[in-house]
C-alpha cells in the first residue's frame, strides 16, 4: 500500500490543512474551539493546519464535521475535476479504516483469551 493503513498522504493533508485554516477563520473560531468540538488535542489540530505529522481520515471527519463540513467537500473545493479521485481516496481510508479496526478487535479478543487461560 506504500502507507499506514488509515493514514493520510502528505499532499492531501496539506490541502485538508488549508481548508480548515479557511473554513475555522471564515466561522471565526479559534483552533481550541475546533479541538473541543472535534473532541481532540489543540496540537492535533495546529499539526493539521501547518501540514505537518500525519493523522487519520476519522480524525478529519471529526475536524470537517466541527465546521460544518464533510472531508470530501473540503477536499473537492480544489476543483470539480480532482473530486472523483478525492472520493475514492477518501472511500479507501475508510475500507483501511475499517480493517484497522476489526484487526483491533481481534487483538483485543485474543488478549482477554490468553487473560483467562
């Protein structure tokens, strides 16, 4: 896959960052207002705005919905033509998503297993 399953590429992190400097300034609210609506750490969302680190598409959805946003919007506002691609992108993170958690649960399965025996 070339990436951490769940996991953001650079670019469009860089591009989510941008929108939501655009969006949380336009709504006037501060990056702590947006923290604690999105329920997450003021350093998560500062991170995001510069571009830097990386975090998940679950992550973004909280932060897109603490605007009044959804991550494909924020991401499609790049042009009608990068949408399509933007959707699929974003489709496949929450299949990764998904795998992610199941192999969570499984592990957690098996450690309350071996717990008991």
């Amino acid at each position: 896959m070339g990436r951490n399953l769940a996991y953001v590429d650079d670019g469009l992190l860089r591009l989510f960052g941008k929108r939501v400097a655009a969006l949380r300034a336009e709504r006037t609210m501060t990056q702590r207002d947006v923290a604690r609506k999105a329920v997450i750490d003021l350093t998560t969302v500062s991170r995001i705005e510069r571009g830097i680190g990386d975090t998940t598409l679950s992550t973004m959805e909280r932060i897109a919905k603490s605007l009044g946003s959804r991550v494909v919007d924020m991401l499609s506002e790049s042009g009608p033509a990068k949408r399509p691609a933007i959707e699929a992108e974003v489709a496949q993170l929450r299949v990764e998503l998904e795998e992610v958690r199941l192999v969570a649960r499984e592990a957690l399965r098996l450690a309350k297993t071996r717990k008991k025996l």
